[in-house]
C-alpha cells in the first residue's frame, strides 16, 4: 500500500512531501479518535486505511483561507 507513494503524481497532487505527510498525520489521528473510515477496512492497519483514502481520492487537503488585515485602521 505505501508504495502508492512513490509515484510523484500523488506527491505533486498535494503540494510535496510536507503536505502529504500532514494530511496523512491529520486523518491517522482522526481515526485514532473514532472517525469512521471512508474505505472498506478488512485486515488494514489504521496507516493503510489513510493511504487507501487518499489513494481512491476519498480524502482532500483543505487549506483555512488567510483573512486578509483590515487596512483601514492605521
């Protein structure tokens, strides 16, 4: 299942290795905490179930949109 990372396409979808390995810390842990996994999970460790979500497109990266600073008050 991890070697699904060794095509860069996948790495290049979410903007490099960083942000692939936050995404993938950020969903383990969400299945730590009692998520409901979004793929079949017969005989996956919870690490293989966050790759085949991300693999099948199940999950996304979502970046918090910056607000931008109120200019008028200076």
């Amino acid at each position: 299942m991890i070697e699904a990372f060794k095509n860069d396409e996948i790495i290049d979808k979410f903007g490099g290795r960083f942000k692939l390995c936050a995404l993938i810390q950020r969903r383990w842990l969400q299945l730590m905490q009692g998520a409901r996994p979004m793929v079949d999970t017969k005989g996956l460790t919870d690490l293989e179930i966050v790759v085949k979500e991300i693999v099948d497109g199940k999950i996304e990266l979502e970046f918090a949109e910056e607000k931008p600073e109120d200019e008028s008050n200076d």
